[in-house]
C-alpha cells in the first residue's frame, strides 16, 4: 500500500481544503481499489481477450496434431454412361451403357515412429507458450494500473497542496486588505498579495488538469469509457516491506534475478518456446521415416442397380516418403535456428532484467532516503511562514518574507508527495519485476 505517512499527509492535505469541509455531509464517493479494478478490468481488457482467444487456438492445435492417429475414410458414388464394345467381338456401337459403381476406402497410419507424437508435445508445448502469454499480458495489464494508480493518488495529494495554498493566500490577502486599508501597511503589499493569489489560483488549475489527466489515462488503461471519479485507495503491494537497502549488493540481486526469471510468465513463455521450436526440430527430423498403414476398399458394380457386383480387400503395407528428404531438411535447419535465437534471447532479456531490477531498487532506496529529509523540511518550512505572518502581522516583518515563505512551503509539500510517488512507482515496479502480482492467483 502507499506507506502510512504519504497517506495521513494526504489526509491532512484534504483536510486543510475547505471545499471538502464544504461537502461533508454528502455521502462518500464509492472508493476504487487497485485488486478491484484489475480484477474488473481482466475480464473485457482488449489485451487480454486477446491473449484468450490466442491460447484457445493453441489447444485446439493438440487437437489437430493428434488428428493424424485417426484413420481417412471417403465413399463415392458414381454413374457413367459408357460404350461396351469388345476388341474379340468385330464393329463398333456408340449406343451407351449405364454402369454404376460405389465404394468405400479407410486408411488407417498404424505406427509412424514417433512423428504424430512429436506434433502433438510441440502443439502442447505451443498451448503452454500461449497460456504464459496470456499471464504475461495480465501483468502487464496490472503493471500499467499500479504505475496509473500511484500517479492519480500523487496527483490528487498535490492538488490538495495546491487548494490548501490558494486558501492561505486568500486569508492572508485579506488580512494585507484590512492592514492596508488602517495605512499600517503600504499598498505595495496588497498588489503583491493579489499577485501571489492570482499566480496560486493559475497553478491549481493546471493541478487540476494535471489531476484529470491522470485519471484520463488511467481509464484507458482501465479501458473504461469514462474518467474513474471518487477516492482511490492507496495499494498493497507484495514488496511493501522489503528493505531495499539489504537489496543493494550483487549476491541478492542475483538471486532476485534468478527467482524473478522463474517466476515471471514472460520467461515461462520463452521456455515453452524454446521446447516447442525443440519438439518441432524432432518431429521435422522424424518426418523422414516410414508409415505402416492398414487400408480397406469394399465397392460395389454393374450396369443396374439391382445386380451389383460386390469386392472387398485389406491392404497392409509400408510407406516411404521419399520427398521429405528434401522437404524437411529445411525445416530442421530453420527450427534449430530458431532455438539459437529464443536461447540468445533469453540470455539478452536476462541481462535487461537484472539491470531493470537493479533500477527500481536505486530507485527505491534513494526515495525512501529522500522521504524523511523531504518531511523535515515541509515541517521547518511551514514553521517559517507561520513565523513571518506572525512578524507580519505584528508589524515587524515584509510581506514579501511572508510571500517567499509560503512559496518555500508549497514547494516543500510537493517535495514530500514526489518523494512518496517516487517510491510507490519504484515499489509497483519491483513487484511487477519480480514477479509478484498476487491478483494471478
């Protein structure tokens, strides 16, 4: 979850905005939370529709190689019109005869040496291929809403900061106005305080659209048609409580790596490649053997229907596909290609993977570094602008200490809420890494 302090900051944020004081009484919006939107969202997501309707046709595919074990059949009926003239027999008639004939032919490939059963394992392999895909594509999925999800909470915590600063500003105009309106004070500083709210009230509606934006892009990775409104509630993620820095040495990102590349559907999916393009290899190498069939032929003859003239035969034998001989070779040497580069692949992936993983952890450790030191100084800067208001206000102090007080405060507030953003999208992108998106369970 985004970590206790960034979440009674921001509730104290809110707080501080008169306008949700204003509304208390309404009832509270429905809040959205990350599980709940994801698992919402897997269900019609065009990415992962597609990933299923993938998969499906993968094991459909076992279907078709182990079609190969069940025997042909055909039956034909046919009628000619046909002369009967004999070469014993002298002259010729070109008057027509009816001759009918049906039959009926089954052949059934009783041992092949191994090639039906090696589609069949590359088809399962292939099935097992498409099923990774189809989980690689639901953490994707989650990974772009926690990225999404993080972003509108910081989002919506600076927009707060924001409000909350053109609410200050505001009292401390008018409280300049009276002061300037008693000649205590000179009516600089009131064009100076107008100025400042003016200036504030410009950057809470760039907060705002910046808020909305969030929101509008996690809708299209929620593929909602509509900006998701109301509160979100911040996230629990696998690695919450990871110490990070513990992280930060070569043996433990080794074995983070490791466990990751075990973990994670993306290189499930690259394995199943690899044994599939493996079993292909197989089957286009056995392809060249023989087949033993077992064949019958029953048909039936004559000139009318009702005096047919009835043969049957069993036919064993062996079959010797010639032509693959050059047909496969190719095919060998294109799979074995293949598995060359899904092995090299994987390597490379490796290798982007452990930097990837490297990343997040900097990432994370230098935030949560920054967080405390962030805090500190929101706390010291808001007790600098309440002691340049109180010299203000007492006569002792410029307005324009007052200003540069409050500008040094906002700017600290958004330090923190930065900070926590920072250290939520390196903790959403460590689990996402790692492998550890609990809502595939």
């Amino acid at each position: 979850m985004i970590v206790p302090s960034f979440h009674r900051f921001a509730l104290v944020l809110l707080l501080l905005n008169p306008a949700s004081l204003a509304h208390a009484d309404e009832p509270a919006a429905v809040k959205w939370t990350l599980d709940g939107a994801f698992r919402k969202v897997i269900v019609n997501h065009p990415n992962v529709l597609q990933a299923i309707a993938r998969s499906a046709s993968a094991k459909a595919q076992i279907d078709v190689a182990r079609n190969a074990w069940l025997p042909t059949a055909t039956f034909d009926v046919n009628h000619q019109e046909t002369t009967t003239n004999s070469p014993s027999v002298p002259g010729t008639s070109l008057a027509p005869s009816p001759f009918w004939q049906t039959s009926l032919q089954s052949k059934w490939v009783a041992w092949d040496f191994g090639k039906t059963t090696a589609n069949m394992d590359a088809a399962t392999a292939n099935a097992t291929v498409a099923e990774q895909d189809l989980r690689a594509a639901k953490v994707q999925l989650w990974s772009a809403l926690a990225q999404g999800w993080v972003a509108v909470m910081a989002a919506d915590a600076s927009l707060a900061v924001y409000q909350a600063t053109v609410v200050q500003l505001e009292r401390q105009r008018d409280a300049v106005r009276l002061q300037v309106a008693a000649r205590a004070r000179p009516e600089l500083d009131l064009f100076k305080s107008e100025a400042d709210v003016a200036g504030a009230q410009g950057d809470l509606l760039r907060a705002e659209e910046l808020a909305r934006s969030q929101r509008l892009a996690l809708a299209v990775a929620l593929a909602e048609p509509r900006i998701p409104a109301g509160p979100l509630t911040p996230p629990v993620f696998d690695v919450q409580a990871i110490d990070a820095s513990a992280l930060d040495n070569d043996a433990r990102l080794d074995e983070l790596t490791a466990a990751a590349v075990q973990s994670r559907p993306e290189f499930a999916s690259i394995r199943a490649k690899i044994e599939s393009l493996q079993l292909l290899q197989r089957a286009a190498e056995r392809g060249i053997r023989p087949n033993v069939y077992v064949s019958g032929q029953a048909n039936a003859a004559g000139s009318d229907l009702t005096s047919l003239a009835f043969n049957y035969g069993v036919t064993v034998g062996l079959s010797f596909p010639l032509s693959t001989v050059w047909t496969q070779t190719p095919l060998i040497a294109d799979a074995a290609a293949q598995v060359r580069a899904f092995v090299a692949s994987q390597d490379a992936q490796v290798l982007t993977l452990r930097g990837q993983i490297n990343q997040a952890v900097t990432s994370l450790v230098q935030a949560r570094k920054r967080l405390p030191v962030a805090a500190a100084q929101a706390g010291y800067a808001e007790k600098a602008r309440d002691a340049a208001s109180l010299r203000y206000k007492a006569g002792a102090g410029l307005y324009l200490d007052v200003a540069d007080a409050e500008s040094a405060l906002l700017k600290a507030r958004l330090a923190v809420i930065q900070a926590e953003l920072d250290v939520q999208a390196a903790i959403a992108q460590l689990a996402y890494l790692l492998g550890r998106v609990e809502p595939l369970q």
